[in-house]
C-alpha cells in the first residue's frame, strides 16, 4: 500500500488493530515510508487549506494534520489529473495524525496539548494523534514523555500504555522493548497494578513482564541523553561501544573481547565517539586510533 492510501485510510478514526500494526510494520520497513506518509498528509491539508479549510498551528516545525471539512474535497475537474494518487472512492481524506522522525544523532522535543511533551531521541519514529484524547503510537528508537495532568496513551507493538501526571520512557534496542518510569505512576494493559517511579516493563513479550526496578541514580543516567551525553558507571566497554553506535555514523571498534570487557565510569559527549575513545585510553591505557572511517580502541601492545 502507498503512502497516500495508508494517509487516507487513518481518516481520524480508528481503523482497527489490523490496520493499525499493518501500517506500523510498512513504517518499519523504511525510514523514507516515514516522511513519505508525512508528506501524504501534508498534501491531503494543504488541499483542504486551499478548499477554505483550517489547520492548526506548527508544532516543532511539523505540521499538525487535521481532517478538513470533507463536504469541500469532493473531486474537481482541475484537481482529478494532478492528484488521482490521493484519492479514495471519489471523496479526498486526511489523518489527523502526525509522524515524527529523528536521524542519527538527532533529539526533538514536541509539545502536546495540554502542557504534555515528548521528546524523541536518536534515530527515532512515532505517531500523534493529538486532538481530544491524547495518543501516541511508539515505532521504534527511545522516547521520554511528560504528561502533566492530561493523559497520554501509548501503544507499542500489542501494549497499551497510560500515564498521567507521570514521565516514562520507551526504549527499543534490538529485539527488546523496555518501559520506564521516572515518576508518577503508569498503567498497563494486561496488569493488575500500575508501574510507578523506578518501574520497568519489558513489552516485548505477548504478555507484559515487570523487570528488577532501578533506583534514582540509575534512572538519571538513562536519561542523561536528554542534554546530549552519555553516562556510565561499570557498564563493559563493549556495551558503551554500542551505545555509541546509536548516536554516531563512527564506528567504534575494539580489538578484542578483552578490550571489550573492561569497565569504565563517566559522562561523555553522546554525538563525540572520538574524544571518548580518548580519555577511555588515557584512563585505561588503551590505544585510541582513528582511521578510515572508524575508531580503534587496542591495548598496549596490540
């Protein structure tokens, strides 16, 4: 299905959890399929503005869809040649859903109705229905939302999240999923009792599994990416290694298990691969070595 037909069939309902995850699997396959729905729904607006209809303001530099007046997007004669990928059984349709998207080193903060946000991290997709009932669909990355009285609704994969007055994280990482949640107290579908401050849940399974909480300290670390670094305290030097990936293009590679079992303990610079690999050397007596294209982390000797 093209990205105009999906635009079109999320007319600001609820198509069902059929459509839904079909359409979260075609956002999945292609991070273009992402701007390329954006764009759909776009178009399909700037039609209705053209028709005399209305849409909301700009929320960080995206535009918010809305479902213009459909008695004014019936066809026309001069529209019919220039447009027929966007139509639907004659009548022209909009979502009232906005996808959102971050590249590689990219953070985006979004401000919701209601004084509710949501911040996207790196490499970061998501969908916002924000009209009387706020909901938002996680696709893939590391989000962070603030709820601030209004509630929000979030649906990952087969979960079904809901927060108010509460701030929790989602984070996709491989082939696992993880909620967190910093304070306040977040409801899950398919258990008995919230999830409250320190909580986590892993929503990768058919059935939602609570995991060991964590406590203050390491709630802060997780979110230390939130002003643009990276904070460790006796995480392997592999796993640091990986967690750079995330933000950089640069690679870091290391020259042996060994070198990748060490531990190290900082705050560095999330988007600075380099100057990390630097002070790990330093601190660890490693060699740092750039080169095409990536960076080498060896011992001594090697």
């Amino acid at each position: 299905m093209r990205a105009a037909d999906w635009a079109a069939l999320f007319d600001g309902a609820e198509p069902g959890p059929e459509a839904d995850q079909a359409l979260d699997a075609w956002l999945a396959e292609d991070v273009r399929h992402v701007g390329a729905f954006a764009r759909a729904q776009a178009m399909l607006v700037a039609y209705g503005d053209s028709m005399g209809g209305e849409a909301d303001a700009p929320i960080s530099n995206h535009r918010k869809i809305t479902t213009p007046d459909r008695r004014r997007l019936l066809w026309g004669s001069g529209m019919a040649a220039g447009l027929a990928a966007l139509s639907v059984g004659g009548v022209w349709l909009a979502s009232a859903e906005t996808a959102y998207a971050t590249s590689i080193g990219e953070r985006r903060t979004i401000s919701l109705k209601g004084g509710n946000e949501v911040t996207l991290n790196t490499s970061t997709q998501i969908r916002v229905r924000d009209g009387d009932a706020c909901r938002l669909r996680f696709l893939d990355g590391e989000i962070l939302i603030q709820s601030t009285g209004r509630p929000v609704k979030v649906s990952c994969g087969a979960a079904v999240l809901s927060g108010a007055d509460a701030q929790f994280s989602i984070r996709r990482q491989n082939a696992e999923t993880v909620m967190t949640v910093v304070h306040g107290a977040v409801t899950v579908d398919g258990l008995q009792a919230p999830v409250r401050a320190g909580g986590r849940i892993d929503l990768s399974l058919e059935t939602p599994v609570l995991l060991s909480p964590l406590g203050s300290d390491e709630l802060e670390r997780g979110l230390a990416w939130r002003t643009g670094r990276l904070a460790f305290e006796g995480e392997t030097l592999r796993d640091a290694a990986a967690e750079f990936g995330r933000y950089s293009a640069t690679p870091i590679v290391l020259a042996d298990a060994a070198t990748g079992d060490r531990r190290i303990t900082g705050l560095f610079a999330a988007d600075d691969p380099a100057g990390f690999a630097r002070a790990v050397a330093i601190t660890s007596g490693l060699r740092a070595e750039a080169r095409e294209g990536r960076i080498y982390l060896s011992g001594p000797g090697d």
